[in-house]
C-alpha cells in the first residue's frame, strides 16, 4: 500500500479495512487495531483528509475534540504498520538573534560562514540550538517561541540589561517601560539580579517547523535523514568555529525534538563524543517509521535527556523519551488552561522559557509520580526535582507537578519577577512584537 495514499485518504483506508471478508484483517495486525472495534462508520468518514488537517483547524477545535482526532488519525496510520517516512526538508532557515533585537539569518548550511563574519567568539560559552517543529502560522506557536528565545536573550545578557538600565533610568523610554512593565521596585530587580544564575553564552533558531507546513508534510517527515543532516552540520559547526562540545544543549519542540535525539546520535557517530544535554518540548508521536530502526528522542541520545509531555494523549506521545520525563497535571490531553492541542503543546515551551528567566530556574517543583492523583496523595514526598533549566542531571524516571493555569505558570514563580524585563529584552520586544505580548 503505496504511505502516502495512507495519509490522504484515511478515511478511505479504515472503510477498506471494514468491508474485507469477514471484517478480517491482516494477520500481523493486532485485533485491538481493528477499526470498526473503536469508530463507528459514520466517525471514520467523519476523519478529515491529511490536506485538510492543519494547525489552524486544530486551534479551532476545542482540546477534547482535537485530541480525539489526533488519536483517530494516529491509530490508523498504523494499521499495517507501513507508513514509512519520505519527506526530507531543504533549505532550512536558522538565525541567530542579537542583543539589539535584530537577527542574523542564513540557510542552515550558510550559518557557519554567516558566524565566522558577523560573530567574534561565537561559541567561547554556552550554545543553545533550538529546534523548532510547528510551522509559525498561528500566534500561539510563533509566541512560544518567541517567548524562549527572549528568555535565553535575557538569561545570556542580564548584566548588560542591568548596566543599560542604569544609563537610561532618566530617558522617556526607560521611564514608560518601568511604567507598563516592572511591579516590582528598584531593590526587587536588584535582588533579581544578584540571584539570577546566569552565564554568556550564544542561540540558534533552526527552524525545522516552517517547513511543515501541512500536515501530510509533517506526517511523513523522515526524522533520521533530517536529524544526520543537523547532527553534521553540529560538527561542522564545533570544527570550523573551534568550540567545545559539551557546552551545546539541544532543545527541540514537538517533532523537532525527536529530529534532536536523531541530531545528537548522528554528532556522537561522527565524533565518538556526546552532546551535554538534549530536551524534548512535548516530543510528537511519531506517524510514519522505517521499519527495523528505533525512532524518536530517547536516553542515551545526549548525557542528560530531558522530556516535558503538555499533551500526551493529543500532539503529544505518552511514551518515556529520556532519563527523566515530566508530566505537568499527569499524563492527559491537555494542561490547565490550554483550551486547544496546539496550544497544549506549546506550552511545553513556556514553562521552559519561564525557567529560563534568571530568578526562577525553580519555579516547576515536581515529585516522582505515576498519576496526578498519586502525586497529590504523596503530598509532595518524594525526592524533589525541578522541571525546566535547573533539572538535575542524575534524575532518573517520571516526575509530576501542578501548575497555573495562567503566566506565571510555575507554582514558585514570584508574579513580578515573571513581568520584569530591561535593556536588551526590551529591544528585542521593540523589533518583534508589541508591549501587549508581556501581559
């Protein structure tokens, strides 16, 4: 059966698979796949085709309805088990954002040389490559990720945004920022920034999801092929630009965390060296597989892997994918205040970027659990770890937590330092989107 009249045509696929004799199936299927034991007829004609699934109808879709067709349409790509991946992107766009809120941005196979021109030292310190895996058509998918590479701006620059904040304290700009955005006083900030556990260090965007912009795209990306080909552009990278490995910490989004792992295993084959550390924002599902390869994000792929699930039973996969998994609320479709499977994954992405800003590494306690109801009778026993950049890196195992519904989403995270942002944070926030987006 030819994959990718599979993807198009699945209802069609399930209907086929209801009028064989006898509603028999194919001996290597399990019965527990059956259609017809789970979807009525008119629901499998009901399932759209792969063309007319796409990130905004989904945000359409309340979260109970979208994950229900996420299920459906998952669940029937594998009934024979032959869905296999044949989309291998090109020409994929990086950039690297700058303290002035501009951007270098080059085809990822131009970047390096792009760096060696415009950067000096690029490299010398931390390097977080930030893989993107959902096209940036909606608000809620482009904010997200706006909102980590703000944080990083801000973590990796905190005392120039101190120092530029001294010298303008008396200028109009200064005085309206302090106005709209700071709730808390001079000595709060102050307080923040001695506090704050920062370093310098460098950021790149790849920006994978851009390029799978429909679903059948999105579906049959062949996440090995795409992850070798970023794993060698890695150790070109870490060649040409003569910079240490183990600073590098690769974070990938949705299916572009699997592309990650895919990315880290191919720099460890090249180089016989691992990356530090590798984390999945709501690792996807993964719909089209090459058949006899282990596929997606998993321990081993880096020193520490790390995984957040914000929508296991809807964009999301409910299996393990590191050494430690976090499962905000529990293992569900979505978490508190997520209305949409979009959106319930993206928020992955928040609570990363929310532990990135300096002052609240620790704003996502969480305790070993196997269930929201386990963790609240626990009643927080249990050793203690924390979701986002401060996890530690000798856990091991599945970590639950509670959290907001609502910024600040972290249950320890202070209000006014979630609304605190100077100098270079702002002109980033003056060059790509209004102050409204802070609120």
């Amino acid at each position: 059966m030819n994959p990718m009249r599979v993807l198009s045509l699945l209802a069609c696929l399930a209907v086929a698979v209801l009028a064989k004799p006898n509603g028999r199936m194919d001996n290597s299927v399990s019965q527990a796949l059956k259609p017809s034991q789970w979807l009525s007829g008119s629901q499998l004609e009901a399932i759209p085709a792969v063309d007319d699934l796409t990130i905004e109808r989904l945000e359409n879709m309340n979260l109970e309805r979208g994950a229900e067709l996420l299920q459906q349409v998952y669940h029937l790509s594998q009934i024979h088990h032959n869905v296999e991946p044949n989309f291998v992107p090109s020409g994929i766009q990086a950039y690297v954002p700058k303290p002035n809120g501009e951007k270098t941005t080059a085809p990822l196979n131009e970047m390096i040389q792009r760096l060696k021109q415009e950067k000096q030292n690029f490299g010398d310190d931390e390097v977080t490559i930030i893989v993107t895996g959902l096209p940036q058509t909606t608000e809620t998918v482009k904010k997200a990720t706006r909102k980590l590479v703000q944080a990083y701006m801000q973590r990796y620059n905190l005392q120039q945004q101190r120092r530029q904040g001294k010298n303008t304290r008396d200028s109009q700009d200064y005085q309206e920022q302090s106005q709209n955005q700071r709730t808390s006083s001079e000595e709060d900030y102050s307080d923040e920034v001695k506090s704050g556990r920062t370093q310098s260090g460098d950021i790149i965007v790849i920006d994978l999801g851009s390029k799978l912009n429909n679903y059948q795209r999105y579906a049959m990306l062949d996440i090995e092929k795409t992850g070798a080909k970023i794993g060698k552009w890695i150790v070109q990278m870490v060649n040409e630009l003569d910079m240490p490995h183990d600073t590098i910490h690769l974070i990938g989004q949705n299916v572009g965390a699997h592309v990650a792992g895919a990315a880290a295993q191919e720099f460890t084959r090249l180089t016989g060296h691992k990356l530090r550390r590798v984390t999945g924002l709501d690792p996807s599902k993964i719909v089209a597989k090459s058949k006899n390869t282990l596929t997606g994000l998993a321990r081993g792929d880096a020193e520490f892997v790390d995984a957040i699930h914000t929508s296991v039973y809807g964009m999301g996969t409910p299996i393990r994918s590191g050494d430690v998994d976090f499962y905000p609320n529990g293992p569900s479709a979505g978490v508190p205040g997520a209305s949409n499977v979009v959106e319930a994954a993206m928020r992955a992405t928040r609570y990363f970027a929310e532990s990135v800003r300096p002052g609240n590494e620790r704003s996502f306690p969480a305790v070993p659990a196997n269930s929201l109801q386990q963790y609240k009778q626990n009643d927080g026993f249990g050793k203690r770890a924390y979701m986002g950049i401060d996890t530690a890196h000798d856990l091991e195992g599945d970590y639950i937590l509670q959290v907001n519904p609502k910024s600040p989403f972290g249950r320890n995270a202070p209000a006014q330092k979630q609304s605190s942002y100077h100098g270079v944070h702002q002109a980033w926030n003056n060059n790509n989107q209004d102050s409204k987006d802070y609120q």
